[in-house]
C-alpha cells in the first residue's frame, strides 16, 4: 500500500526517496501513527517532505491517493475486510439516508450508474430529470431537488446529497507564491560568501579542545573573529509609473536585502538605466550620481541585481533622447552593457509574471542585452537568480 502511495508522490512532484520510504514504514512498525488517519497525514509529510513548498504537492497526492473511490481496490489489496468500511461509512448516513441508498440499489448500484451517465454525457447541462448538471431532478449534480443522489461540487443550497464528488481546485506553492520578507530572505540566503574578517570574536570550540589537550587539561580558551558575509551587493531598482503595482513586493526584496547582505549598496532609476541615478526619490532632481562614477567606484566582483518590470517604449531603451524625463545622449542599451561587461554577475528580476514576458519587445531587449540573465521575481526565480550570482 505504501509502495503505490510513494509512486503517487513521485508522479505529482514530490522529490521523495525510499529511504524516507522506509523511515515511514518504521515509524509506522513503532506505532507512532495508529488507526487514525490526520495522525498518518502528519508523520508521513514530516518524514516524506524536506521542503515546505512542496506541501501543497503533497497533499493532492495525498487526497488523490486515499481520498479517491479508486482507493478502494489498494485497500482491499492491503487486506482490510470490505465489510468494515462499509460499517465505518456508514456511521456517518442518517437512517433516513441510508434507507435513500438503498431505493436505489444500494451505494454501489449509484456510483456505477453516475460514472455511466458522465461517459454519456457531451457538455453542460442545467435542468431535467436524468443529465448531470444544475437545478435538476437527476439524482446526478448540484443545487438539485433529488435527496437520494450524488453532489457534484458547490455547496448543495437546497438538499443533502448521498454522496458529494468535487475535484478539489489546487495551487501549488512552489514557484509562483506571492513573495513575503520572510521567503525573500531565505531566498537570498544562497548567495552567501562567509569569511572571518570581522572585528567581533566568536568562541573556538575546536582551538579550546586542541589547546586544552595540548595544556594537560588546563583550559585554555581561543577566539576566532566571528564569520560574516563577505559577497557584496549592488541592486538598482526602477520606481515609478508601471512598477506601481509592485511597491509592495519591492519593498519586502528592499528589506531583505539590507538584513541579509553586510556589503549592500543601492540606488533608483526610471524604466531604463541612463548616464545619471539617485539614492533619494525626494531629491532626485538635485542629488543624483554619475552612473561612470558608480562604474569606476564599484569593483568588478560586486553582483548586481537589477529589480524592474522592464516594461516601456522600446525606443526608450534603443535611442539616444530616448527618456521620457530628460535628454540621454546616449541610449539605455548602450549603459547596460557597460554594466553587462564590467560586472562578473549580473542579473535582472523582473515582477511581471514570466509567461508574459514574450509579448512585450521591451522586456525582449532587455533580455537580450543581458543575454537571457532575466529572472521573475518570485520564490523560485529568486532562488534561481542567487545561485545564478554564487557561480
């Protein structure tokens, strides 16, 4: 049984081993799960799953495995008499309920009869007396007036059914999660660079060991400086006008940021990166910074990061006078591959969802100047992005 339930989680997605497997198997020989089903939820996704995005994974696996008619032969095969579930099902139906069961054949009579009819049927259907469809008479559907038949999803508004069959709506985690500060920052976690540089002292449990030994028994305690991150970090971030809508976002990756990395510098720009940006956005008429200087002041193996949505005029990034603020002698395409040729790792996180990015000739050019360095700005690009740097 556990066996056909493993292959269901590899099939959906889950990067489960055997060796879990068999964990599961002797936690389940120890008895720490027993006769009760939310117990073995748990015990199985905490000894099955090492990533909590893959929850969601696991439980259409799950649900697609024991919640299923189909189950039914895995739990004959596993030797549980098909007597005793029918008397745990029907715990559950009132007498009135059951004796609607049986005007119809019995449970097994109706399930059969519903499939059939599902085989038969081409389209919607919303009325009538035999069709699985709405506000009906079929014993077949929902929001029907038939108090022996099978449910099909919604809520059921005017009669209890015997049975409701839904297919559950799911959305995975992984991949496509709205991002908050907690995510980004275990995200950016993987672009770590730690070396014992730092002022503060930290104690050496190994050196006290060797030396306390080496003491005949003496204590004799060592410090070493304390580990830190030494990577180093320039992020540019686009505000204003299309980026609007992801301030939120913006300010969650901003955030981060500045717990995570140490050696962090930063500074704003407007749909495209020109000769001039600025640290204030309250100032930026008056106190911007030579974009030449930022290239000569900040050395090669800084990793940049450019967060924008990419989405404007394509002349904006193609001609020179091609800002819509000011005059730029020279155009965006050319400053960006300066950044592109001057830095060892740069990449572009882009908010807008990935599947859209064909349809846009701006976010193709951006694309393409840094040849195809563009991640989406959600927990798997993200993820993605900082290993990109960490090469």
């Amino acid at each position: 049984m556990l066996i056909n339930l493993f292959k269901t989680l590899k099939e959906t997605g889950v990067p489960c081993t055997l060796r879990e497997l068999l964990d599961l198997i002797k936690g389940l020989e120890h008895q720490i799960a027993f006769a009760n089903i939310n117990d073995f939820y748990y015990l199985s996704r905490s000894i099955l799953v090492k990533d909590e995005k893959h929850y969601d994974k696991f439980d259409r696996a799950f649900d697609i495995y024991f919640k299923g008619l189909e189950t039914l032969d895995d739990v004959i095969q596993a030797m549980i008499p098909d007597e005793w579930l029918r008397k745990e099902f029907e715990k559950f139906l009132t007498e009135e309920e059951l004796k609607n069961i049986k005007s119809m054949g019995g449970l097994e009579k109706l399930l059969d009869e519903f499939k059939k009819r599902l085989e038969e049927q081409k389209g919607k259907h919303e009325g009538g007396n035999k069709w699985v469809g709405t506000a009906g008479t079929s014993p077949y559907g929902n929001d029907g007036v038939n108090p022996e038949g099978v449910r099909v999803g919604g809520e059921g508004k005017q009669n209890k059914a015997v049975k409701v069959w839904q297919q559950r709506d799911y959305r995975n985690l992984d991949d496509s999660i709205e991002l908050g500060t907690r995510n980004i920052k275990i995200a950016l976690r993987r672009l770590r660079k730690f070396v014992r540089e730092s002022r503060e002292d930290e104690f050496d449990l190994d050196g006290t060991i060797k030396s306390t030994a080496k003491n005949a028994g003496l204590l004799d305690i060592k410090m070493i400086p304390e580990k830190t991150n030494a990577v180093k970090v320039l992020v540019l971030f686009d505000v204003g006008g299309s980026m609007d809508p992801h301030v939120k976002i913006c300010e969650e990756l901003f955030s981060a940021c500045k717990t995570e990395f140490k050696n962090l510098e930063y500074f704003y720009f407007h749909n495209f990166i020109y000769e001039t940006v600025w640290k204030d956005n309250r100032r930026r008429h008056n106190e911007r910074m030579e974009t030449t200087d930022i290239l000569h002041k900040y050395s090669s193996d800084y990793k940049i990061i450019f967060v924008g949505d990419a989405t404007m005029a394509p002349y904006e990034i193609t001609n020179a006078g091609g800002s819509i603020e000011h005059w730029n002698e020279e155009p965006g395409s050319l400053w960006m591959k300066k950044f592109f040729n001057n830095y060892e790792r740069l990449i572009w996180l882009n908010p807008v969802p990935e599947d859209h990015w064909d349809y846009s000739a701006s976010i193709d050019l951006s694309r393409s100047l840094i040849e195809d360095q563009m991640f989406p700005l959600t927990l798997k690009g993200l993820e993605d992005g900082m290993s990109f740097l960490t090469k």
